[in-house]
C-alpha cells in the first residue's frame, strides 16, 4: 500500500445504514478517497426475508429445511 504506481484496489465491507454516522472513521475515510478521485461504488441490499435467511443458513450448515 506504500508505493505509488498501486493502481487499483478491490475493498469489500459491509455496514448498516442505520450504524454509521457521517462522522464515523469510514465514513470519513471514504469521503477522503472520493475527494482524491477514486471510484466508489455501493450496493445498498435489503433485509433478508425470515425464508430467505433460513434457507441461507440452511445452506451454510448443509442442511435440509
């Protein structure tokens, strides 16, 4: 991360709308890399159904519903 020529960076996080505040170190962090030009993309997901999260765990602990 120290050298210069780094040009591209994939970073991956997840928060909840509702648990960050604007003056949050990520928040603050992104707003610094957005100002030095780097593209910033969100995805903003809705909750899981109760279905849809059973199934999800379902799936993680291999089993059947």
């Amino acid at each position: 991360m120290g050298e210069l020529q780094t040009e591209y960076l994939l970073l991956i996080g997840a928060d909840r709308d509702n648990e960050v505040f604007p003056a949050h170190p990520l928040m603050l962090k992104l707003h610094e890399v957005s100002k030095a030009g780097a593209t910033l993309n969100t995805i903003r997901l809705k909750p899981l159904s109760v279905s849809s999260l059973n199934q999800f765990v379902a799936d993680t602990i291999n089993c059947a519903i």
